[in-house]
C-alpha cells in the first residue's frame, strides 16, 4: 500500500488525531497566552522580577519534553492532564519574554500624556501600553505555537491525544507494511496544522495591527 492509499484508508483516524492535536495546542496557547500576558504586565517594571520571569521559563524550556511528560505521570497520570501541563508550561516562555519587551518598549512620553489627562494605571496598561505591546505578544503568541505543534507529538508517550500517536504507531511497528506511512503521516499532519496555525495568526495581526505600527 502507498502512502495515499494508506492516507485514503485511514483518513477518519487521521482527521480525529489531527482535531485532537489541534485541540491541544490551540486550547494550551490560550492558557499560555493569558499567564504570559499576565506574568509579563507584573514583572515589566522591574529589572530583576523581569530577569526572573524570563530565567524561569526559559529554565522550563531547558527540560526535554519526553523528561518532563515522564516526570508528570506518576504526579497526574496518564493522558490529557500530562499533555495540558507540559504544553502549557513550554508555551511560556516567548509569551512572557516578548510581553516584557511590548511593554518596555511603549513611548513613555504616551504614558505620561495619558497619566496627564487623569487616567488611571489600569486604563493606561489596558488602553495604551497594551495595545501597543501587541504586535510583539502576537510574535511571541505564534513562536509558542510552533514549538508546542512539534511537541504535542510528544505526548503520545503519554497516552495523549494527537497525530504523535500514529507516529509512535509506525515506529513501534518498524519493519511493517505500513510503519513509514504512519509516521510520514502523523509528521506531514503536524507540519500541515503548523502553517495552517500561522497562517491564522498573520491574518489575526492584519486585522488587529494597525497599519502604522505594523510598519
């Protein structure tokens, strides 16, 4: 059997792999994406909480992730808590280091205009700072997501879900009739979402960067 017969007899399990994978990683990069954000706005405005920020989940992505699924199983088993937490965790670190940088980079001569006209420091970060911070946020958004679509794949290991299960399918079957396309089809699946993913976010920052900031 080819490959494309073997895509055509299986493309059922192949589109629920690739939902699922999808799933994962659209669902971890908004958790990521909401504690980066959040991480980032705290520690901008120090030196050292900023230093820190960046160590630590840089440190995170230091782990291999088959070390780090592995060390999550006996803590939370098998399945989908291993996967959320790891992916979560990796996505961090862009997120957090580009808000910090978004955010820096803000003129302050827009803040203190804005601090002038009576706004609070809320309506500053919410209105101003943030806003402005975006393009970079957005960079560090779309970073994440193509690191977390590789080691999604990962979390087979773990019994989570995803298109990494069918290439550990094809590597344990190695020597099999259709081992090589198992795995040329869980890796062409990953790559397909991945710029799929990414073609998304250039069309999210197009409609949401506006012109002038975006040159």
């Amino acid at each position: 059997m080819n490959f494309w017969e073997f895509v055509s007899s299986t493309h059922q399990q192949l589109l629920t792999d690739a939902y699922q994978h999808a799933s994962a990683v659209f669902q971890c990069m908004v958790v990521a994406t909401v504690l980066g954000v959040l991480i980032g706005v705290a520690t901008y405005r120090s030196e050292w909480a900023g230093n820190l920020a960046t160590l630590t989940t840089s440190t995170i992505l230091t782990i291999p992730s088959l070390a780090m699924i592995g060390l999550l199983i006996p803590v939370v088993g098998l399945g989908v808590p291993p996967t959320v937490i790891a992916l979560t965790l990796y996505g961090l670190l862009p997120v957090v280091r580009n808000s910090i940088v978004g955010l820096r980079g803000v003129d302050p001569t827009l803040v203190d205009a804005a601090k002038g006209i009576g706004m609070s420091r809320a309506a500053r970060l919410l209105r101003i700072e943030l806003p402005l911070a975006w393009p970079p946020i957005l960079t560090g958004i779309r970073v994440s997501t193509q690191m977390l679509m590789g080691i999604a794949a990962i979390a087979a290991y773990a019994s989570g879900p995803g298109l990494g299960n069918e290439i550990f399918r094809g590597i344990a079957s190695l020597g099999s009739a259709n081992a090589l396309n198992q795995v040329l089809a869980g890796t062409l699946g990953i790559i397909v979402l991945a710029l799929l993913f990414d073609a998304a976010y250039v069309l999210i920052g197009r409609l949401t960067i506006p012109r002038g900031i975006r040159a």
